[in-house]
C-alpha cells in the first residue's frame, strides 16, 4: 500500500527535472553565479517561471513549509 505514494513522490521528482533540464538547458544557473547551491535549483525554477504572476512565489514558499511541518 506505500508503494502507490513512493511512486507518485519519485514520478513527479522527475518530472521536476526534466522541466528544469528543459528550462535551463543551455545555461547554468550555477556556474551563471545566479545560484550559490544546487539546492536553490527549483526555487529559482519558480520565481523565473510564476514572475509575471503576483504572490506565486509565496505559495509555493507556503506549500513547503505546510508540507515540512507534519513531520516536525
């Protein structure tokens, strides 16, 4: 019965990465100096994708910390 959540959780982490293959290919944000850790990459995925939509960022910023706090 864990097998069904494990996978979507595993399916859409790749999902995310191709998106952000496809969206930065050709340039770095990293070695850009955009970025200073390769943790930032889906953050800053967000704030270039949503930054003509006013308050994106903030629910997305509002959906992670939701979703840490069951666990603490």
């Amino acid at each position: 019965m864990s097998y069904i959540p494990t996978f979507v959780f595993f399916f859409l982490s790749a999902i995310m990465g191709l998106v952000m293959y496809a969206y930065f290919e050709g340039c770095d944000p990293l070695k850009a100096g955009q970025i200073s850790k390769p943790d930032q990459m889906i953050p800053l995925l967000v704030i270039k994708v949503f930054q003509t939509v006013p308050g994106m960022a903030g629910v997305f910023a509002s959906a992670v910390i939701s979703g840490a706090l069951r666990y603490f």
